[in-house]
C-alpha cells in the first residue's frame, strides 16, 4: 500500500511539472524567447503495445510557437526511434514549408541533411521546448489510449496484464490474482482472506475467507 502511495505521489508530481511548464509558455503568450527565430523541434514516444510511435512537431518563428503537431507513425518492421525520425522529418517538414536551418531533436543523430543541423539542448529554452514537445506527444498518446480503451474495454484489461507481467518478469499473463491477508495471527481467533482479480477485474464470487487453527492449518 506504501509503495501504491508513492508512485501516486510520483505520478502527481510528475504531472505537476508538466503543468508548470505549460504553464511558464502560456504566460509568455507563446512567446519562447527573443533569441530562438526559426527552429524546428521533433520529439518521438513510443506505444509499445501496438509497436507504434507518436512524433510531435514544434515550429518556432520569431520567438514565437506558432505550429504543434502530433503524428502517428507504424512501425512496418523493427525501425528504431532515429529511423522512424528519419522518416518523419523530411515529410513533416515539406508539409508545412519548412525552411529553418535547426532542427532540435531528444538524442543525437547520426543523419546529416544538406539544408539543417541537428542540436541536442542540455539547459535554457531551447531544453524547455523539448520537454514541452514530448509533453504533447506522451498527451496525445494517453488521449488515444483513453479512446481506444472505451471502444474496446477488454484492450485496457490486456494492457494492464501485459505491463504487470513485464513489471514482475511473469511467463504467461496474470489473468487470475490472488492475494491474501492474514490477521490476529497470534490471538486465539485467526483468520486470513483471499481476494481474487479476474482479467484486472474483482471477481467477488471467488473470495474466500480462512479460520485460521492449530498452528495454520484450517
């Protein structure tokens, strides 16, 4: 249960700096900074459950964001992050007429292009413009999750035991859960309980209830 309240808290927290973040943008008027005056920001996340990537595009004019965009992309084979990025550039780019000489990206790059140059930020606004741009591709990509799931419920169920499979290293999924709890141990009226989770969902029928005799058996 601490732990469960610990990654709430982080989550929270988490979030909270996302939001004051956007916040810091919204209260320039969109206005980055003087000195950025013709960038172009890429930044990719990825959907591993469908094996899809979501890549945002900013484009920064004169100090200004006057472009945000978020892209689906599928994987069609074992593409890596910077070839799907290769991909998405060039179009994204010839899409909305950009001509800017830098692009700003999460990691190096190992592409050349004849008309730009590739830039990492560490600190500053160009780093903010990063994080903002992934901000809005992890946003998009929890908005289609949200509106895949309530299409298809059984989805969100699958998700949940994939992760939780992953999480504790498991062979098979954990369709079937069972946790129990003893309590009065040393008292004289012993009992334990065990709750069973079915396809991520509470299976109340199958709870079951123990006295507890003789040195733990019933």
């Amino acid at each position: 249960m601490k732990n469960a309240e610990l990654l709430r808290f982080e989550i929270a927290e988490e979030y909270k700096k996302k939001y004051q973040l956007l916040d810091e943008f919204e209260a320039k008027s969109e206005v980055v900074s003087h000195t950025i005056t013709d960038v172009d920001v890429f930044t990719i996340v990825n959907d591993d459950a469908n094996k899809n990537a979501f890549i945002n595009y900013i484009h920064v004019k004169n100090g200004t964001i006057n472009q945000s965009f978020t892209y689906e992309y599928k994987r069609k084979l074992e593409e890596s992050d910077e070839e799907l990025l290769i991909t998405a550039i060039p179009e994204i780019r010839e899409r909305f007429h950009s001509t800017s000489k830098e692009i700003i990206v999460p990691f190096e790059m190992e592409w050349k292009l004849k008309d730009a140059t590739f830039f990492v930020p560490q600190r500053g606004d160009k780093k903010h413009l990063l994080e903002l741009s992934e901000m809005n591709c992890k946003q998009y990509k929890f908005d289609r999750l949200k509106q895949a799931e309530k299409l298809n419920p059984e989805q969100k169920q699958t998700r949940l035991m994939k992760e939780l499979q992953a999480k504790l290293k498991l062979q098979k999924l954990p369709y079937q859960i069972e946790c129990f709890d003893n309590s009065n141990i040393s008292g004289t009226d012993a009992v334990a309980g065990c709750i069973v989770y079915k396809g991520m969902k509470p299976s109340r029928k199958d709870y079951r209830k123990y006295n507890i005799q003789n040195g733990g058996r019933t």
